[in-house]
C-alpha cells in the first residue's frame, strides 16, 4: 500500500519533504506533482525503479527517461550543452519543457537512447518538487504519469493512489495537477527539433 504524502503547495512541510527523500533514497518509486502533469520518479541509479516505471506505462528501451533537475548547475553534470543550446535552454527554464541532449558519463547506461546515446533533462518550475530536488540532492529520474490507454495523466492524488496503490510506494499530494505533459524539444544533433508539443510555448524553437 502507498503511503500519502498531503504536502502545502507554496508551502511544503519540511518534515514530508524529508520522508519523501529518503523514500526515494531507499529505493521507492513515487507518483509525485510538477509544472506540467504527474510524474512517476525514482532515484538514478535505481534498476528497479525503472523497471516499474516501464512495466507501469507499457514502455520499450526506446523511450527517452528524463531527469529532473533542481537547477542549471546540476543539469550541466549530466548533459552536454554547446553555447547556442545553452542560451536557448537557459532562457527556457526553469518550465514544462523537456530538452533531449548528449549525456555524459554521469547518466547509467541504462537510461540512454541506446542509439543516440542521449538523456532527456529538465528544470521543474514547481515549489513541491523543487523542495523536493533541494532535499535529495541530485536529480529524480522521472517519467509522465500516463497509463496505458488513457488519453490524459491522472490529476488528482488521490485518484493515483486508488488506482497505483499497489504499484507506487508513494503519493505526493500538493493539490489538483495539470494534464498536459511538457514540451518536448531535442537538441542532440544541435538544431532544435520539436518531438512533442505540450505545455510550454514552442515559439522560439521555430
């Protein structure tokens, strides 16, 4: 059974934030709210983590995983980021868009493209998870919370946990969520491409 964390939205409660971190630092998969939808997050390194998170969404080894960063500084251990993509990234952020770009050694092998060799990365602009990055101290390896089949992610947590309650070692409630995932913009070959259109403005990637 998943344990319910009711957190304040502008204000979060230092004591669950910190439960939800070791949580996660145990090895707990969450369902937990961002700027644009619910995602479902799990440490780095964690192999099972992923694999719950693949088994939850019906996902091949092709999908892209993101990791959610606190801020720019810790972005940059991860990816690799030339000048021009720099200035197009650090003007996006911190916002619903997710950036695909080359990974650096820091990134288990299991998580890249594994042709691309590329990791997704992004910055949240979200009090609740970015108390929570603050907290942990590296970056929660994240995925939309969209099951199988539904058109939307779930908004509400306690629909997640009524309905995860057995596959998510925790929820993170800090009220009803957006159901339109980030933008998606990719960076790898150095040219902006636009692979999905969600929640943040796509104007200056045209």
């Amino acid at each position: 059974m998943a344990k319910y964390f009711d957190v304040h939205p502008d204000n979060p409660q230092p004591r669950s934030i910190s439960q939800i971190a070791d949580s996660v630092r145990s090895g707990s998969l969450i369902a937990y709210p961002t700027d644009s939808c619910y995602a479902l997050g799990c440490q780095l390194g964690s192999r099972d983590g992923i694999d719950r998170i693949r088994s939850i969404r019906h996902l091949d080894d092709r999908h892209h995983f993101t990791l959610m960063c606190r801020d720019f500084a810790q972005l940059g251990q991860f990816v690799r980021v030339d000048n021009d993509v720099f200035r197009a990234v650090k003007a996006s952020t911190p916002g619903s868009y997710t950036f695909i770009l080359p990974a650096t050694r820091e990134v288990p092998r299991k998580l890249l493209h594994p042709k691309k060799k590329t990791v997704g990365v992004r910055i949240p602009d979200h009090v609740v998870t970015q108390a929570l990055l603050a907290e942990l101290g590296e970056p929660l390896l994240s995925s939309t919370l969209l099951l199988p089949d539904e058109k939307e992610p779930l908004t509400l947590g306690w629909e997640i946990k009524d309905r995860l309650d057995h596959q998510v070692d925790a929820v993170v409630d800090s009220g009803e969520c957006g159901t339109e995932p980030t933008t998606v913009i990719d960076f790898s070959s150095g040219e902006a491409e636009i692979v999905r259109r969600g929640a943040g403005d796509t104007t200056r990637f045209e």
